[in-house]
C-alpha cells in the first residue's frame, strides 16, 4: 500500500491533471478565421478584434479593406431585413431579438406589439469533449414553428345543454386574471422545428439561487442535459438563452401565440 | 558478567524491525478506507468535470453576432459598385419595412391580459382595461349536436363596420345557454341596449362594442367579441374610422 506521503503526491498529481484537462474539454466554438487574413503588428488573428492596417500599407488597401467591410456589413444587414420584411408580409405572429438593443419583440405585421428588455442573451451549441463545435451565426437565424416547453394549459368550462330542459344551465364561473390563471415555470422553452430553441429564465430565479438550487444548476442539471443530449440524437441545433426580468419571463409565457416564428437580427 | 553485544544487537534490531513491520500493517489497516475514499472523490471529480465539458456551451450573443460579423468581413473583397448597389437595396427594403407599419389610428388587443391599445405612428395614445373570451365550450347535447368554442381570435383584422346604438341579434348558443327555446321568429332575437353606445364589426360577428357589466373589465367574460367601458369605447369609435388596422394577440 501507498505512503502518505506517496499518496498525497498521487493526489496532488491528479489534480493537476484535471486542471490541465478541464480546459481541454471545454473547447470554445471553431473561431472562423477570416480567408486571407494577415497578422496585425501584435501578430494576432483575432476575427473579433478590428485590425488597423499596418503603417506602411498602400492607402488603395486601406480603402479597399474598408470598402469590402461595409458591403459584408450590408449584405448582412440586408439577408436580415429580407426576412424581417417576408415575415412583416405574412400574417404570422414572430419574435425579433435584437442583441444590440437587448430586445425581444413580439410582432405582427410589422407593428410591434409587445417589447421586452433583456438582460442577459447567450448563444449556444452542442459541444463534446476534445471536439471543435459547430460556428456560432445568430445573426439572421430564422426559426419556424415555435411551440412553448412546457406548453401552457388552461382549464375551460364546458356547459352541456340540450333542448327542452327545465332548469338554465349553470352560468360560468368569472376567472381570476391572467397573472393566477397559468402557472408560470422558473424557466421554460419555445421550442422550433428547426433544430432551435430558446430558454426564457427570469433573472430574480437565477440571482435568489440557495445552496442547493445552486447544486442543481450547476452539478446536476448539466450532468443531466449531458446525459439526455448524448442519448438523444436529435439535440438541438442552437439554443439561445434570454434572460429577463421575471414579470417580462411570465408575461411572454401568457401571451405567447402558437407558431410564433424567431429573427435575430444583425448588430448594426 | 555482561552480555555480549554480538547477541544483544542483532535481536534489538530484530524486534525494532518487527514493531516497526506491525506498525507498518496497523497504519496499512486505518489507511486503506481513506483511499478508497479518496479515490471515490477523485473519480466523482474526474467525472463531473469530463461530463460537464459535454453540452451546450453558451457564448454572449452580441459577441457571436460580431464575430459572425467579422468573420464576412473577411470574405472576396467586394468593389464600390457592389456596395452602392447593396446600400441602394438596404434603404429599399428599410423603407418597406417602415411602410408596413400603419400610418393612422390602430389598435392592439392583448386578449390574455384584457388590455387595448389605441396607438398612432407607435405613441399609445389611449390603454384600456377591456374583457376577451372566457375560452368556453358550450356543448348542444341534443338536435344538431353543436359545439362552440367562446375565444377571441389572434390576428389581424379591421374595422369593417361602425354602429351606433347597436342592436344585438341574439345567436342560437345565446337562448341554449340561458335554458331558453330557440325562436322560430327572427324579430324574437333583438336585444336593445346590451351593446353599449358604439359597436365596431371586425368580421365574423365579432365586434369591439359596450357593455352592462363595467366591473367585470380587465377579466376574460366575452363570448369573443371585446368589451370596452363606456368612455373607452367613445374614444376609440372617435378615433378610428372604417378600415383602421386591429391587432388581436
């Protein structure tokens, strides 16, 4: 059998070990390169970070670079407003999420009819452990067919009458307001057919968190999704996670048509 | 006489050696459990942190959206005239989608809240507590065996109609939920005065229009048509002429 001392060397061997992999199994999404991209002076490849040209280029590439910057921008901006603008034509309900505004707004025909603030707006893909996941492209991410997770239930009174009888029915009973009619989970999902889904959690959920809701959160929900996303072949695709206030989260949940249809628009 | 050490020694380092072997074996005994525990909580770490690198990895939505950005930036170098022609078709469609918005009076209904709002060019211009369908059934046991179902339709609409004192013409779901026959004769359906002031048709019978019971407002008690409280309704019959755009969620 193992020293002590030789076991508190094993140990402590086999915590680095882990620190060591923890990063390794948590691969960040494939950073798109951009094609042709050249170091800047910091040497850096960066796509998130703007590169100034180096002090010596030609103005002509400066222009240029600038030029083809501004036509991607637009091109985005415009594969975006198209289908804002099919949307606007059609005569389904849809969500817009705008990441720069920090807004979610449910629409019709173009005319905004409800408006929610967002605190919090994340996006994700599915990732395994050693493995590159798929690149993140929210920007005009189009989503049909949305269906909320759990789906909203209602009681309805139903009256039975037939002809000839003597007694009036019952009259209905008048239902409390919408706030006690639903019963509103912490968080939920609209769900699309398009391998897209969106989770709604309401920020007083997340912040009022105890010891063990946070044991929940975060050992054993992941442990749980890892689970079930392995078993399941037909994950989703992209999941968006909007967080917002608690009233807003349950006022979604109420008023959410069935299938609602989702925008993310470009950052402008 | 003194004992040789020859003989002493080897038997004191004999019986060292064997206290030190039995305490080896005593503290091999207390030792073992606190391996295995150890080693279950290395495993359960091992574990934990192996499948918490499975999942959905969460990104700031902006960031990926610039990301996304500059990462087109990157693409085939485009010339002025490919821009021109993208900016001339980026302001058409802006300017469509402005379009679309109404430019007058309209209304928006939020049926699960029992709230209307009366805007112009998206300033609100009037918020009302007003009452949706309660979601009844009403089922005919009998004769014909109907079935209605008492919700407010989403959508939208507009105003096809404007009535003042409207009269209501009582539909056959009307007698049967009150226990009453159905009449044979036509003028035994009209009820006066149980629509309010104003009536506005937004098709398939369904209308925005007055009601008896102000204090039920704000609650889900219509048979899909929207209740609105007597200074509420004059406003918005003020306000919106036929063809205004309604909007019912």
């Amino acid at each position: 059998m193992l020293h002590r001392a030789t076991l508190r060397r094993v140990l402590l061997g086999a915590l680095a070990a882990l620190w060591l992999a923890a990063p390794l199994a948590a691969q960040k999404p494939a950073a798109q390169k951009p094609a042709g991209a050249k170091p800047g002076a910091s040497g850096s490849t960066d796509p998130g970070r703007a590169e100034s040209p180096p002090s010596d280029a030609k103005p002509a590439d400066a222009k240029q670079a600038e030029t083809s910057a501004r036509t991607a921008t637009v091109a985005l901006q415009n594969d975006a407003l198209r289908k804002e603008l099919a949307l606007a034509k059609g005569t389904d309900f849809y969500l817009l999420v705008d990441p720069v505004r920090r807004t979610l707004r449910l629409m019709l025909s173009g005319v905004v009819l409800e408006e929610y603030h967002l605190h919090d707006l994340a996006i994700g893909t599915f990732r395994a452990p050693f493995q590159r996941s798929s690149a993140l492209n929210p920007a005009g991410l189009l989503a049909t067919q949305g269906a909320l997770d759990p789906p909203r239930e209602r009681d309805r009174f139903e009256l039975v009458v037939g002809p000839g009888e003597t007694d009036p029915p019952p009259e209905p009973p008048v239902p409390p307001p919408a706030e006690e009619i639903y019963r509103i989970p912490p968080r939920y999902w609209i769900r699309y057919a398009d391998g897209v889904a969106v989770e709604v959690r309401s920020r007083e959920e997340s912040r009022k968190a105890s010891l063990k809701t946070l044991v929940l959160e975060h050992i054993w929900e992941p442990l749980r999704m890892a689970l079930a996303d392995l078993r399941n072949k037909n994950r989703d695709k992209v999941r968006l996670l909007l967080e917002m206030s608690r009233e807003d989260a349950a006022a979604l949940y109420r008023v959410l048509p069935p299938d609602t249809k989702l925008l993310v628009l470009p950052p402008t | 006489m003194a004992s040789t050490p020859s003989t002493s020694v080897p038997s004191a380092i004999a019986s060292a050696v064997e206290l030190a072997r039995a305490r080896r074996r005593r503290q091999k005994r207390r030792r073992w459990p606190l391996a295995v525990v150890l080693g279950c909580v290395f495993l359960l770490a091992a574990g934990v942190v192996i499948l918490r690198a499975y999942g959905y990895g969460y990104h700031p939505l902006a960031q990926a959206a610039k990301s996304q950005l500059a990462a087109a930036r990157g693409q085939a170098p485009a010339g002025l005239e490919q821009l021109a022609k993208l900016e001339r078709e980026n302001k058409r469609l802006a300017a469509a989608l402005v379009d679309l918005v109404p430019k007058g009076f309209y209304l928006v209904i939020d049926q699960t809240h029992n709230r209307l709002s009366l805007r112009k060019q998206d300033q609100e211009q009037l918020k009302a507590a007003c009452s949706a369908g309660g979601g009844v059934v009403l089922i005919e046991s009998g004769g014909g065996k109907r079935k209605w179902v008492f919700d407010t339709p989403r959508g939208r609409f507009s105003v096809l109609r404007k009535v003042e004192n409207p009269v209501w013409k009582k539909p056959d779901w009307a007698f049967l939920e009150e226990g009453e026959p159905i009449p044979k004769n036509d003028s035994e359906r009209f009820e006066y005065g149980m629509l309010g002031e104003y009536a506005l048709h937004f098709g398939n019978g369904y209308m925005i229009h007055g009601t008896l019971y102000e204090r039920l407002l704000g609650r889900s008690v219509t048979h899909g048509c929207i209740r609105l409280g007597r200074d509420d309704l004059r406003q918005v019959y003020a306000s919106c002429p036929i063809g205004t755009p309604i909007f019912i969620y």
